[in-house]
C-alpha cells in the first residue's frame, strides 16, 4: 500500500514537472519576443509596405508580409480541405479495415514526418521542369502538399471516434453511405474538423523552409497568382540574417504579429468549436 501512494507521488510529480516545463518554455519564448520586438513594433509597421532600404533599418512596413500570409495560408488551407475531407471520409466509410486504407494512413504519416524543406525542394523541381517562377501559385501548392498528410490524418482519426450505432441508425433509415457520410458523420465531426484546420493552420503558416524557394519574395502586395508574394516568417528570417540591430528588432516585432494573428485565429477557432459542439451526439 505505501509503495503505492509513493508510487503514485512520484508520477503526480513528474507529471507536475512536465507540466511546468512546457508551460515555462512557452512563456520564455513569448516573453523574449515581447521583450525583444515591443519597441520597435508601431502602427506604420503595420500599415506600410517594406521599401528597399526597409531591411537595412530604412523607413516602411510589413504590410505586404502579412497580408501576403493571410492569401497563401488561406488558400492553401482551402485546398487541403476540399482534398483532404473526401479522402479521410473514404478511408472510413468506403474502405475502412481494409489493407489499402492502412497502406494510405502508413504513408500519410510517412508525410507527415518529412522535412518541410524536402517539399520546398520537391516544388522547386516541379517549377524548373515547367519553366515556371517563383510566385503564390508555387507558394501555395507548396503549403498544400505540406499541411495535406496533416488535415486528412486529422480528420481521419476524428472521424473513427465516431460510434458505429451512429452509421447504424442512419442506414436503418433508408440513408445511402454518402448521405450518412455527408450529412450525419460530418456534422458529428464538425468540432474535431476545426481542431485538425487549426493544426494545419499553425504548420503552414509558420513555416519558412518550404517556401524559401517557391514564394519568392516581394516589397509589394501580390496581384495575382503569377507574382511573388512575401511571408512573415521569410521577414523575419530575412531581418534576423542581416547585421543592423534595428532590422533585428523589426523581426522580433513580426514575430509579435505572427503570434497575434496565430493566437487570433485559435480563438475563433474555439469560439466554433464550441458552438459546433452543439450537433455532436454524446
């Protein structure tokens, strides 16, 4: 019996201690941020689009970063939904249990695992065989492919929560297997959904590596599919690499926006969840 209770301490504080040091490193990284990019974050940052002399300490914004963020992650996010929805309802509804289904999920999460970089480079290939530039088309290609292996696994393994009396009663009243899987499964599945976006969301627009070579870059807000596009994360790379502390600080400011829209979203995306909750069955 005491070595139970001892037992049982032990793990409550290991436990206690992962807890504190996950939390912990999330607020250091925060706090260094803060601390770091507050001074030189200003409403001209914000409004303004970068100049020539922008990443030398020069005068202007990140105007055209961020908004050209928000085009590549909203599309991109777009397209791996429409892609990734109808494959993870396959997987279960139409092929579950069978070897073809666990063949797929075993390279879903192969994918998963691989480098983001390997995908900027896989584009890159894609873009010298087709003679084409560096743009958002590129840029948003590339994040799909990235944030793909996530959404479907996402909502794979949301969707296998799902109990079977569920599938059952539908079929019981004379619904076909798409119906149940459209109209019934999906709207049990609707809060898990948001969570796998949300997911997907943080991976692609977060990431730099991919796009380093298929995005491109550029002082101005794209006008079409064909035109480069800037990022935050490049912005803040680009502001890190150069040796003028001003440019330096302005990257711990994007940091700062990136976090804002990144915690913006998460909290509309729990304010769905909750009122989705609503059409789950317990």
């Amino acid at each position: 019996m005491k070595n139970r209770r001892l037992e049982e301490r032990i793990f409550n504080a290991l436990m206690l201690a992962s807890t504190f040091i996950v939390v912990g490193s999330l607020l250091v990284v925060i706090g260094v941020v803060i601390v770091k990019g507050a001074p030189a974050l200003s409403l001209s940052m914000i409004t303004k689009t970068s100049s020539g002399g922008f990443y030398l300490g020069g005068a202007g914004g990140i105007l055209n970063a961020i908004v050209g963020s928000l085009y590549l992650i909203s599309a991109s996010i777009s397209l791996a939904f429409v892609i990734g929805l109808p494959v993870a309802l396959y997987l279960n509804e139409y092929a579950a249990r069978s070897k073809l289904a666990d063949f797929i999920r075993l390279c879903l999460d192969v994918l998963y695992g691989v480098p983001s970089i390997v995908y900027g480079a896989f584009a890159f290939t894609l873009m010298l065989i087709l003679g084409a530039r560096a743009s958002l088309l590129w840029g948003i290609i590339t994040i799909t492919l990235l944030i793909i292996p996530i959404m479907i696994r996402g909502i794979d393994e949301v969707i296998r929560t799902v109990p079977s009396k569920l599938r059952e009663a539908s079929y019981s009243l004379g619904a076909t297997r798409f119906q149940t899987a459209f109209n019934v499964i999906i709207r049990q599945i609707l809060p898990g959904i948001v969570t796998t976006v949300l997911l997907a969301l943080g991976r692609g627009i977060g990431d730099a590596a991919s796009v380093l070579l298929t995005a491109g870059y550029s002082d101005s807000i794209p006008t079409s599919l064909n035109s480069p596009v800037a990022t935050l994360p490049l912005a803040i790379f680009f502001q890190l690499s150069t040796p003028y502390p001003e440019a330096q600080q302005r990257a711990y400011a994007s940091a700062i926006i990136l976090l804002g829209i990144i915690v913006t979203l998460s909290l509309s995306a729990r304010f769905c969840t909750s009122r989705f909750s609503k059409f789950m069955i317990r």
